[in-house]
C-alpha cells in the first residue's frame, strides 16, 4: 500500500469530482478522468523510479 500521504490528493480530487458531477457532462466527466487517471500513473513511475534507486 502507498503512503497516504501520496495518495491524498488523488483522493480528494476524485471526491470533488463525484460531489460535483451535476455541473459536467459525461464528455467532460470522461476527461477529467483520463486527466486522473494519468497523473496516477505517472505519480506511481515516479515513486518506482525513486525506490529503485
């Protein structure tokens, strides 16, 4: 498991996201999303890449 602290802000973006869905459309909402998705994925490399070390 990761640090929370790693995880946090993933977290509360998804949550803002979920609590505010009304105001996007399922275009929009899709975006964001893959925009999420991505970060983590990147974040997780970063935190790889740094324990390989």
């Amino acid at each position: 498991m990761l640090d929370p602290r790693i995880t946090n802000e993933f977290e509360s973006e998804i949550l803002e996201l979920i609590d505010s869905q009304d105001d996007y459309t399922r275009s929009d909402m899709q975006g964001i999303v893959s925009v999420l998705v991505n970060r983590m994925m990147q974040k997780g490399y970063e935190v790889l890449s740094e324990q390989e070390k």
